[in-house]
C-alpha cells in the first residue's frame, strides 16, 4: 500500500526525523492560510501516488502568499500521470546545499533490508544509478541483528564530510531503520535528504510504501489509505477479496491464482487479442467473489467478450458455476461468456451451468482463441 | 526417486482443526500421505477424520516421530507455527499460509536455515511425489508418476503445466511450489539442485513469474552447474510496466524483473521457454531426446559429464557434514 508524502512525514516525525514544518490542503484558501502560519517562503506539493511529481510541474516554490494561492489553485485539480491531484502539501521551503539519496528496501536476492545512500540525490537518482553505479553504497542488514550505529556511521561518512553532518545522517538513518521496521514497510525513502546552509541535514521529501501482508496488524498505518486516489474499480475490488488491475483491451478475464490469470493474460495477447484486465478471485471459492467480479468487468465499456478460466484446486468448480448463474441473473451480461472449468467439482459445474448459455471449452488455448473471435464480431445489442 | 518428500514423510498438520486445516488433512491422507498428527493449541485429545490432534508439536513430534510439518494457521500466527515446528525438531516445514509479513519472514528464514531444517513457502501450493507422498494443497489427482521435475513460484499455474505434462504421458518425480511471496524458504536454485541430484529425474520444468531476480539466478545456476534440461515458462508478458517500488526497486536488482529480461536470460543459456503451458510438454519431450542423443552421440562428451558431476557429488559431500554441524542445536532432527 502506498501512502502520500505528508502522511510518510508525520511517521517520519513521530519517529524522529526532522522534517520542514507543513500540513496538506485541499482548497487555496487553506493552502494560503498555511503559509501565513509557516511566515515564510513554501513548497507547493502534489500529493498523488506517483513518481516524478516535479518533473511534471505538481512541485512549485512560492515566494509569497499571494503566490501559494496562484500555485495551490493551479495544481489543485492537475492531472499527473493520470492522477487527479485533489491535495497539495504546504511545506516551508528550505535552503537546499547539498542533495542526497536515502531509502531501505527488502531485497529478495539476499534476504535482507538493504539501505542505500547516494550523495548525488535529487530526481535524477535513477540515472545516476544507471550510469555512476559507483555513488551508490548499500549496506544489507541482518535482519536478526538490525541496523548497528557503525554500520550507520559508514552509510552516513560517505554523505559528508563534516563530523557533525554524518552524526546527524547517521542519526536520521538509524531512525529511518527503525520507521522501517516498526511499520511493516516494504519501502521507505528520503530523496532529497538535503543540508542547509547553517549545517542542519533534514528530509525535505518523503515516500513509505507499506508491505499489505503487514496492514492487519498496522492498524494506523492502514487507515491512512486514501480511497480518492485509487482507481473505483480496484477499491471495489479490494474489498470484495479480489486482485485487479485494469487494462486497456476489450476481454475481460476472471481466473484463479495470480499465476494463471497472468498465464491467461499472455495467451491472449500470444493470439492476438488484448486483455481488458487482470482479475484473481483468490483460492477460496466463494460465488459472491464470482458475482463481484463480474460486476466490475461488465461495467468497462470496452469489454467485448469475458473469459473465465478455472483451474479448480482448493477452488471448487461448482462454487464458481453458481456464481456465474447468480451473475447472469442479476446482471444480465450482453456480451458472450466463455468458460473453462476443471478440476475440483467439474462435472457438477457444468450441470449448473446448463441454465445459463455459455461457450464451453476445455483447455485454455481453446477458450482463449475462442473469446478473441467473439470479441471480434461486431457486436451489436 | 523423488525429492524431499517420499514414502518415509510422516506429517503433521499445524491448525488441524481449522476449515483448510481439516480438509486438506483429509485429502493428503486419502492420498496416501502419511498424516501422522495434527496440532492446534488446546484441543490436545481429540480427533479430526481419525487423525490424533496434539497440544503442541514437540508432543505430536514425541509420539509420532513426525519429520514434517505443513502449517494452514493464520497469518498472524504461521511464523510462529514455523519456530515451534523447527524447535521441536522438524526437518521440512510447509507453509501454506497466504499474507505473512515478509518483514517477519526475513527474520523467520535465518533462524530455520540456522537450525538445520528446510522451509517451503509460505504463500505456497506445497510438495508431491506422485505416488509416495502429497504435503499441501496440490490436487493429486492431476499428478502421474515418472521422470520430470517441477518447481513453480505459482499455485494454480503450476496444475495447469502439471496437467499439460500428465496428458502428453510425462510424469513427475516431485512436483513443487515454492510460494510466490517476496521471502521464501526453498527458492528455484535450492531445487534445482536437489533435481539434478536425484537420479530418477530427467528433466526440469521451471515455471517463473515477473519481479525479482530469481529466474536469472537460476538461469546462471543452470549454466554452470546442470546437466539436466530445463524447460521454462514465465508468467506476465502482459503484465504492465510501471507498478515498481519507488526509486528503489530499480536501482537493488538492477533489472527491473519483467518477462522480458527474464525470457531472454533463460534462452541466452539455453533453456528453451514456452509461450502457453500446452507448449511445455512438446518441450520436454526434445529435450529429453536431444539429452539422449547427445549421450548417445559422445560418449566422450559424456564422460566430461559425470566427471564433472563426479565433482560436484564431491563438493556437495564436504558440505554435507557441515551442515550437520550447523545443525547441531536440533542434533535431533528427524530426516
């Protein structure tokens, strides 16, 4: 789950690391009121989950307030990546010295949290990344042991210079560590953790993503959830236990396991045809998974066909036939439905299924090739 | 042959008396798996399908001489159900259990390694040597006994090649899931090499899937320390770029984990890869006859071969030992 960078700057500040002084604002006249009570020159932040946020014109520096109202009004509402900003953050602008890079991952290949620093950050860290692999350093933890102040030290001499700076860096990485930990995140991220002038080191930028397996017992952390900034259909989705993510083509797909949806997907692409998303109704087999399901397919206009793939295991085949007859009756689909079942149960599922009319098929090529050729028929109602 | 699990797997089930617990208790034994116990914390006395149920898992280990576990508890208490069953001295844990926080895992994964024992999972289908031994949810009636390896990070995926290759006459030694969660205990590389170890396995069907870096790791691991042939499948050539972690996810694994980049580093060493699991059989069907004409065709070549596994048994040898050593604070475990 991703969270907006105010929301990672209050964990940050619970957790002790300094940040510049900021709230959110959904209007301009709360934005401008903010920085009359900050009295001193802003940013004006885009809160929308996606990268690049600069680059595409939702961060912008305001001298005054009169320029806070201009700047608030105009990214308020702006389209970034197709995101709607409906938040900006308003936070005191800083004397920026010197940039650099800060973030913790897990990294799966050596099992560990890893931390990597940079003293070239900034929104090109990706690039330097890339070509001048040699200025970043990573330090895996174990994980067991957790992050030891010398290791901190370490990461944080190869920021600064100055004693001072790389105790406060070191400082602010052993808190991060500790954020990190303490949230269940898959992810956290300082870029730029900038110095000031006057030799202060703060994090003037900062990203959490939250590892969901973790959300149960993060309670906090989840309802930080912004609902706005999700797409409908996968909200829906979400709550109803199923895995989705919308495409751009014209078959809709319902598979079981995550796995053989994205087999599915590729075997639909592999005939020529394109899939209008992915959708995993999970390992348990309940029909009102099913009925969800269909609910949110159907409501895509571009759907033409819809292409349900079963591979019943802990899923049982009959439980799905019912819940494809509850969709047809409650729903009434006008496009063609294309059906595979095996496993599990098959043989009762298709005397379920008799009730309704259904393109049957036995394996997945079959079923796949088929949905494609009735998306293609033109297809009037 | 088989790998890890086979007539002498005698298992227990941890959260016996649950939905999925009970259920599949009774599927792994109607199979013929040996299901010796199951355990969930209080309800020590009882009965579920005729199986004995125990208050914890060094009792059941005690008296039923258990050797592996395979955990249905809830994901707030599966890591924890992985401890209790690598302290009372079970040497192959399953973790079925979908949702656990890999934060925990991370932790989990040391503390199991450091004891001697083996973890598949968690968010896994399990293990099944056709014939001999099912641990998990994998349906056994889909499986066929014979020569071909399988390991998959995917669920039911990995029924579909199952399938495929049951239909077209290829059996399986052992057919594994290895979970699709970022931590696992058992990656590909871990049975890949217990396959090309096992005599009674010919082949290898590998079926990936996009993030991470395991499909390349295994490609390299293939390249320079298999004799067997792999054939592979990926999931998600479809899938959308741009769901990634941040800044991060990109610079750590240098690659950013797509079909693409792991197709072609599968092909660049010469496992072939299927576009559709109904292709994977007519695979592995060439490469086992391109493995027998190459023994046939030079027997030299083949010599270099067997010296070269000769070694490798040797290597493997040093460190079994080892790993005995490393194990010693569960000296007891049960194999």
């Amino acid at each position: 789950m991703k969270i907006h960078e105010y929301q990672a700057k209050e964990i940050f500040a619970e957790g002790g690391i300094p940040v510049p002084m900021g709230r959110v604002a959904t209007t301009s006249a709360e934005a401008v009121q903010i920085a009359e009570e900050i009295g001193r020159p802003v940013m004006v932040k885009a809160q929308v989950h996606v990268g690049g946020r600069g680059k595409a014109g939702g961060i912008q520096y305001a001298e005054n307030l009169e320029a806070a109202r201009v700047w608030a009004q105009k990214i308020l509402g702006m389209d970034i990546k197709g995101l709607k900003v409906s938040k900006v953050l308003i936070t005191e602008a800083a004397d920026i010295l010197t940039e650099s890079y800060v973030g913790i991952i897990i990294d799966r290949a050596t099992k560990a949290p890893v931390i990597m620093v940079s003293p070239a950050g900034g929104i090109d860290i990706e690039e330097v990344a890339a070509k001048t692999p040699e200025k970043i350093f990573k330090q895996a933890v174990d994980p067991t042991l957790g992050l030891r102040s010398y290791q901190a030290r370490d990461l944080a001499s190869k920021l600064y210079k100055d004693i001072k700076q790389v105790r406060k860096a070191a400082d602010i990485i052993m808190k991060l560590y500790n954020v990190y930990w303490k949230i269940d995140a898959s992810l956290v991220e300082i870029n730029p953790l900038i110095t000031t002038p006057q030799g202060e080191v703060i994090a003037i930028d900062a990203k959490i993503n939250i590892d969901d397996n973790g959300l149960y017992r993060q309670k906090a952390v989840a309802a930080m959830r912004d609902l706005d900034s999700e797409d409908p259909a996968e909200v829906e989705a979400r709550e109803g236990d199923l895995s989705f993510v919308k495409l751009t083509g014209n078959i809709g797909c319902i598979v079981n396991g995550a796995g053989l949806a994205m087999a599915t997907m590729d075997l639909v692409k592999h005939y020529g045809g394109e899939p209008a998303n992915f959708l995993d109704i999970g390992g348990s087999s309940n029909p009102q998974k099913v009925l969800t399901a269909m609910r949110i397919i159907l409501r895509d206009p571009n759907v033409r066909a819809v292409l349900i793939n079963i591979f019943g295991g802990i899923t049982r085949c009959d439980d799905v036939a019912n819940g494809i007859v509850m969709a047809y009756e409650e729903l009434k689909p006008e496009v063609p439905l294309v059906v595979r079942l095996t496993g599990t149960n098959e043989d009762k599922a298709r005397k379920i299924l008799k009730a309704v009319d259904l393109k049957f098929g036995d394996t997945l090529d079959e079923v796949v090739k088929k949905a494609i050729k009735l998306a293609e028929i033109e297809y009037t109602v | 042959m088989s790998i890890l699990v086979n007539k002498k797997t005698k298992v227990i089930v941890q959260g016996i008396t649950g939905r999925d617990g009970s259920f599949h208790a009774e599927q792994m034994k109607k199979y013929g798996t040996d299901v010796v116990g199951g355990v969930t914390p209080g309800k020590g006395g009882t009965k579920v399908n005729g199986i004995p149920v125990f208050d914890s898992v060094a009792e059941a280990v005690l008296k039923t001489k258990a050797n592996t576990s395979v955990i249905y508890v809830p994901p707030a208490f599966a890591v924890d159900a992985m401890y209790e069953a690598v302290d009372a001295g079970i040497s192959l844990v399953v973790c079925i259990t979908e949702g656990v926080p890999a934060n925990e895992m991370l932790k989990a994964f040391y503390y199991i390694k450091s004891q001697g024992a083996r973890l598949i999972g968690p968010n896994c289908p399990g293990i099944i040597s056709p014939e001999l031994s099912k641990v998990g949810i994998l349906p056994g009636n889909i499986c066929r006994k014979g020569p071909i390896g399988v390991v998959s990070r995917s669920g039911t995926l990995t029924y579909e090649a199952i399938w495929a290759l049951t239909c077209a006459n290829l059996g399986q030694t052992t057919c594994m899931g290895i979970g699709g969660d970022q931590i696992i205990g058992t990656n590909f590389i871990d049975a890949l090499q217990m396959f090309e170890e096992d005599k009674a396995t010919k082949a290898v069907v590998m079926i990936g899937e996009i993030g991470g870096t395991d499909e390349e790791e295994a490609a390299e691991f293939f390249r320079k320390k298999m004799t067997k042939p792999i054939v592979g499948f990926i999931a998600g050539r479809s899938a959308p770029p741009g769901k990634r972690m941040g800044h991060a996810g990109a610079i750590i694994s240098g690659g950013t984990g797509t079909a693409k980049e792991k197709i072609e580093a599968l092909n660049r060493v010469g496992i072939p890869v299927a576009a559709s699991p109904n292709e994977i059989p007519g695979m592995v069907k060439e490469a086992l006859d391109k493995a027998k004409t190459k023994a046939k065709k030079a027997p030299k070549k083949r010599t270099v071969g067997t010296k070269k596994a000769a070694k490798r048994k040797k290597v493997t040898a040093r460190k079994t030992p080892k790993k005995s050593k490393a194990g010693k604070a569960g000296a007891k475990r049960r194999k």
